[in-house]
C-alpha cells in the first residue's frame, strides 16, 4: 500500500498537526524500527521524529538541544518525499521555535 493510503503513515501525520508531537513521535518511531535503517523511507521517518522532539523541546525551552535536533532533522527530511514536503516543514519548524505558530506538516 502506498504510504498516501497507508493509515499506519497517515496518522502520525494527523498526531503532529494536532500537537500530539510525542505520540507522533512514538507511531513514526514503531513504523521506523520496522525498516532498515538506511533505507529512504527509514531516513525520512528518524528525520520526522527529531523534529517532532525538536518541537517539544522548543515548546519547553530547551532551545539548544531543539536546535540540535533540528540540525540533525535537515539532511533526512530536507528531501521530504511520501506526503511530506521537508522543506517546507523544516521552515514552520525553525519559525515555531522563533516564536511563530505550531508547525504543521
């Protein structure tokens, strides 16, 4: 099934636009351990996590490790691919955490 169809792939997507970023965290994390790791669809999945932590960790003031986070997001989601436009979830990401509203993918 392809990810656009696939509820497995859909919903953490619906968790994160509804600020549920540590249970998106946690269904993108179950989908990632399933896929070896190098994989692209892998990639884009540990890239979707961190920047859900990053979201979290900006919401709570740790700005230094969101901004980690974020760094490390850039290479695999950047490319986005599956439904997700990474660029542009990168850049509602950083605005969030300059004081912008709640990304959404």
């Amino acid at each position: 099934m392809p990810p656009e169809q696939d509820p497995l792939w859909l919903w953490p997507m619906d968790l994160f636009d509804q600020r549920f970023f540590w249970e998106a965290h946690e269904a993108w994390e179950g989908l990632w351990h399933q896929l070896p790791r190098q994989s692209p669809r892998a990639q884009l999945l540990q890239g979707l996590i961190q920047v859900s932590a990053a979201v979290l960790k900006s919401h709570l003031g740790q700005e230094r490790a969101a901004r980690s986070l974020i760094t490390a997001a850039r290479p695999r989601v950047g490319k986005g691919g599956w439904t997700i436009d990474g660029g542009r979830l990168l850049a509602r990401t950083e605005h969030f955490m300059k004081g912008g509203p709640w990304p959404l993918i």
